[in-house]
C-alpha cells in the first residue's frame, strides 16, 4: 500500500519538470492526481501516463475564475481534494549586469516593472490563489496538506534574479502565515525549496551562459549545468523532479502529520555555504 493511499492531490504546472515528478511520485504512492498547467495537452499526457491514471487540464492558475473552475472539476471527478501542491511558477535570470530584459533578465537597476509583476504574478499570486481555493475543500475533507514548491533562492540574497528570489521568499512567508492560520482546521501548509534541477529554466540559462560567458562557448548547455553542480553542491549530484516528489509526498501522508509551517531545502547541500 501506498502511503498516498485513497488521496486526492492536484499539482499546479504539473505538466513538465518539477510537477511532473511530483504528480508521478503521488501517483506512485496511490493518490488520484489532478495537473494544471498552461499546456493542457502536455497535461493531459502527462496525467494519463501516471501508475494511478489522473486528469489533466489546461489552466492559468493566477486568474482566479479559471482556477476555481479547473480545481471543481477535478475535485467532482474524484471526490474531494486532500493535497494541493503549488508548484506553477517561472524565473527569469541575469547572468551579469551587462545581460537586458530582451536576453531574459534584468537585475533591479535594469529591470522594467512589467517584468517584475510577471515574476510576482506567476510565483507567488499563484500560490495565494491555490491555496485560497483548495482550503474550502480541505475544510470539507477535515484537514488536508498543502506543498508550496518555493526555491532556494527565496533563501539567500539573489542580484541576479531578484524578482523571482522575492517572489520565492514571499512563499515562504506566505506558507508560514498560512500554516499557523489554518491549523485549527488541521491543514498543514509547507514549502519546499529546490536547489539546481536540469529543467526547461536551467537549459536556457546553460544556453545563456554558453553564449555569453567564453569559457563555456564550445561546451553543451548539459555540460555547464553539470560543472555548476560539481562546483556549488556539496553532494556534487544534481538534485531531480521526483527528490522533490518524494518530500512533498512524505509531508503530505500521515507520516507527516505534525510538520507545518516549515521551508525545507532539497539542494544538496547548497545553501550551508
């Protein structure tokens, strides 16, 4: 039996990358998953390959209507909803201060404030409203675990992306706050803050730095996010989307039951130094 067993999780952004390990872990685990993401096809893919056949819809989680009516969906098609897992977000990063919004980052100097309300938009208003929607229906089920996927960014000081590490910092806080709100109706609220993953964000910032930095010119954007890792994690591995599967996971099973309110790293090390 899966720790997951009779569970009902949606996992925003759970088409690719992170929410897909994580919707894949649940789903090992016995949960029933529902994914959200922008690209509803992808979704639907990957929900339908999960070991516990799941839904997928697409959706755009920082407009609140569409949100409510997607989570509906799902929770009438499975019968309730006991984890939400806020994972949708995306980064923008600046590789030097050289680096313009049209090469996809800006540090604050640079940085237009459309592209800082996108940031917050897409990391940290999307966190707000899956959690204000998922509550009424963790309510209804008598408690309920919700995993916010913040970064290690939003741990440390961050020049070179400071919209995004604000927004991740703001989740950290935001789950906090919620954890201690929500309590008394025995919903656990945590955050969890990954380290280097090769995601679709780190391939193109590999490929930024292989255009711009000349000592990775010749390399394959594989290569370079492989000699970070080597040169900035202490377990000298990359970290993957189902490590933090496997977290959200434990802190969404009975296992878990008393840990709330807390921002645990899955980085390998990263953020000792």
């Amino acid at each position: 039996m899966g720790q997951l067993d009779g569970m009902v999780a949606i996992v925003t952004g759970g088409a690719r990358g992170i929410g897909a390990g994580i919707a894949k872990v649940m789903a090992d685990q016995g949960a029933k998953v529902g994914i959200l993401d922008l690209d509803g096809e992808t979704a639907a893919q990957t929900a339908a390959a999960l070991a516990v056949p799941g839904m997928g819809l697409g959706c755009d989680v920082i407009i609140e209507e569409p949100l409510q009516a997607a989570v509906k969906q799902i929770v009438d098609a499975f019968g309730g909803l006991d984890i939400m897992v806020n994972n949708a977000g995306a980064g923008r990063m600046a590789l030097d201060p050289a680096v313009t919004p049209a090469s996809g980052g800006a540090r604050v100097e640079g940085m237009p404030s459309d592209m800082w309300d996108e940031q917050l938009a897409q990391n940290l208003r999307s966190t707000f409203l899956g959690t204000k929607v998922a509550v009424p229906y963790l309510k209804t089920r008598g408690g309920g675990s919700i995993v916010n996927i913040a970064s290690i960014a939003g741990q440390s000081a961050s020049p070179t992306l400071p919209a995004y590490a604000a927004a991740k910092a703001g989740v950290i806080s935001l789950s906090k706050s919620s954890a201690l709100e929500y309590a008394p109706a025995n919903i656990r609220v945590n955050a969890i803050c990954p380290g280097f993953l090769w995601t679709r964000a780190w391939q193109g910032l590999a490929t930024g730095m292989k255009m711009t930095v000349p000592q990775y010119a010749d390399r394959d954007p594989r290569d370079i996010f492989l000699e970070v890792v080597k040169n900035g994690v202490p377990l000298r591995r990359e970290q993957t989307p189902e490590d933090i599967g496997h977290l959200a996971a434990f802190l969404s099973s009975p296992a878990g039951w008393n840990i709330t309110g807390q921002a645990i790293a899955v980085d390998g090390g990263i953020t000792l130094r």
